[in-house]
C-alpha cells in the first residue's frame, strides 16, 4: 500500500473514468513487515470502501484514514489496534452509527461511571435503565468507557497505550457494532483482533 497523488478525468457515462497521471506520495514500509498493521489498513480500505460512495466527498473521514494508514504503515506509529479502534471510532460517527458518550441516545440519561453498549442498537447506551433502553444490552466497565471517551477526543491523548483487557472489552463493542452494521465488516474485526475479543 502506498500514498498515491493522481489526476483522472471523471465520464459521466458511467463508464471507467481515465487515470492521466499518479506519483507516489508515500511509502508505507511497515505494512511489508508487520501483518498486524497490514490487516489494519485493509480493514480501513475496507470499511472506506464498503460504507462510502463515489464521488461523495468526506474530508474529516478522508484525513482520519489517512492519518490511520501513515502510523499504520510507518514506522514508530504505535500499536496498530489501538489506531484502528480510533479510527473505527471516527469512522462510526461520520456515517452516522457513532455511539452517544455522555447521553443515552435511547432515554436521554446522563451516562456515568458505567455505561451499556446495545449490540441491537448503535448508539444506545444507557446508565439510567439499561432494561429500558436495550434488551440486548451489556455491561461496559468504566475504564472501557473512559478509553472510548479518550478515543473520541479531538487532542492527542488517545495515542497513549491502553491496557489489554481494556482493549479487548472495548474491542468486543465494535464487534458488536460491525457485526450490526455488515457482515463484510465483521470480517476485518476477526483478522485484526483475534487475539483481544
């Protein structure tokens, strides 16, 4: 995978449009040693091409995979799940699937210490009646809840690491939600996170 520059004619026929020019912009050598990271950015391909269409332009989307493919691909760039998961993250929100962090999409409850994720719902989470809002709702711990707060954020802190368990309890509610949204999502979620479900 390489970061590529290139100018193409659109048809409006509908038929393949002419690439005229392309230049590598950026190599990605890590992706060619590190099969954790290769995985992680074909599943941000994949959820690019999956959940987008052509011609709709998404900047802040745009500038989130391309941000996850180059400390995917580059070295020094961090754990690859943890970048994935902020992507993943990001990714939810802008196609409108994000879960609510603070209020409960469903009763509109302050969400506090503990929160529950609905794998029926995205976007349901609830810490005022969990069996009010979702029947297929289950338990997120608080230090889950903070690191998907911390993934959310918009400064930096989320680059820090996070620990395994964390991880992989938070890793199991974007299962949940790619499994909800697409079962050719939910391919992705195997591949890279087999060992943290």
């Amino acid at each position: 995978m390489t970061v590529c520059d290139i100018v193409f004619l659109r048809k409006s026929t509908g038929s393949l449009d002419l690439l005229t020019e392309a230049r590598v912009a950026q190599r990605l050598p890590r992706l060619r040693s590190d099969l954790s990271a290769l995985y992680g950015a074909y599943y941000v391909a994949e959820l690019l091409a999956d959940w987008t269409e052509d011609y709709d332009p998404h900047p802040i989307l745009f500038d989130e995979a391309l941000d996850a493919l180059r400390a995917l691909g580059l070295d020094g760039g961090g754990e690859p799940g943890l970048r994935v998961m902020r992507f993943e993250l990001i990714f939810l929100r802008e196609i409108g699937y994000g879960p609510a962090l603070e209020r409960c999409a469903g009763c509109g409850g302050t969400i506090g210490e503990m929160g529950w994720p609905s794998a029926r719902q995205p976007g349901e989470w609830c810490a005022v009646d969990v069996n009010r809002c979702s029947a297929n709702a289950r338990a997120l711990s608080a230090r889950g809840l903070a690191l998907l707060r911390t993934l959310a954020a918009t400064d930096e802190s989320w680059r820090r690491s996070a620990d395994r368990a964390v991880r992989g309890e938070v890793r199991q509610i974007f299962g949940s939600l790619c499994d909800l949204t697409s079962a050719a999502t939910s391919r992705g979620c195997c591949l890279i996170w087999g060992d943290e479900r």
